[in-house]
C-alpha cells in the first residue's frame, strides 16, 4: 500500500478552498486565472487545498489577487481574525482606518 502524503499546512488548504467557494470557481478554472496549465491546475490546485503541497508564495499571491483576498488570509489560523482581514480588505481606506483607530481604543 503506498504511502499517504504528508499534510503540510492544513490551515492554507482551508482557506484557499474557503476564499474558492465563497468565489464560486472550481479548483481548475482558479488553477487557469491564477496562470497554472489548464492540463495540471486541477490535480495542483487539489493538493494544495488538500495540505498536501503549500503554494509558493508567488503563486499564493496571484491566488489571492484572482480570489479578490489578501493573501495574508491564507496564512491565518486564527477563524476570526480571518474573518477580521477579509471584512478589513473589502471597505473603503476611510473605514481601515476607523477600524484601525478603534482596534487601537480597545487595547488601549
């Protein structure tokens, strides 16, 4: 019986596929916009979702840039504060900075 894989990063897969659903793209179509070879983006985007592999961190970036999120959310292991960085990436630099104003209050 061969081998499993080794998970590499679990917390990757989970956000890549998290950031692709919310998309509503297939692992291959990603795979295609994010500039894989349509032959291959499938069985690669499979396994880094999977934990299998971890995307290097130039491709983790043209996913994030296709998927419309920062690719510090890849990264994030923390459900909240990724919750936190997706609602922070998607509003206006005058709401940033009152919510950076406010978070800077709370620790205060």
């Amino acid at each position: 019986m061969p081998a499993r894989p080794k998970i590499i990063n679990s917390t990757i897969g989970r956000r890549l596929r998290q950031a692709r659903e919310r998309a509503g793209l297939p692992q291959d179509r990603l795979g295609v916009l994010a500039g894989l070879e349509e032959s291959s983006s499938s069985a690669r985007m499979s396994r880094y979702e999977g934990g299998v592999h971890e995307p290097p961190m130039k491709f983790a970036e043209a996913l994030a840039k296709v998927l419309g999120v920062p690719v510090a959310f890849f990264y994030c292991n923390d459900d909240r504060l990724a919750e936190i960085i997706l609602a922070y990436s998607s509003v206006s630099e005058a709401k940033r900075e009152a919510l950076l104003l406010s978070a800077r209050s709370l620790v205060a």
